[in-house]
C-alpha cells in the first residue's frame, strides 16, 4: 500500500469517528423513540464501516 493510500485510510476512518460520535451525540438528545432507533442504527454502520477500513491495515 503506498502512503497516498495509507493517508487516504486514515482520513476516512477520522471520518468514520467523527459520524460516530455525532451519532451518539445526537441520540442522547433525541426523545423520538423511532428517531433515536434510526440515529443507532447509523452509527452502527458506521462503526463497521471504521472496522472494515481498519482491517485493511
């Protein structure tokens, strides 16, 4: 892998870091059963969305 690659990996898993704890943020706000349900679920992808990128190092 060459470092533009590695570089590449590593802003996309900041960004996947940074959905994440905007989700979490965002659910601990939310009231709307069904609303928080979905923000969950968003940031549950994007934990395995982080890992998937993170398995290619």
């Amino acid at each position: 892998m060459t470092s533009k690659e590695l570089l590449y990996i590593e802003d996309a898993l900041g960004h996947e870091q940074y959905f994440q704890t905007k989700c979490q943020q965002t659910v601990s706000q939310l009231q709307d059963a069904e609303l928080k349900i979905c923000v969950q679920q968003m940031q549950q992808k994007h934990q395995q969305i982080f890992q998937s990128f993170y398995g290619l190092l």
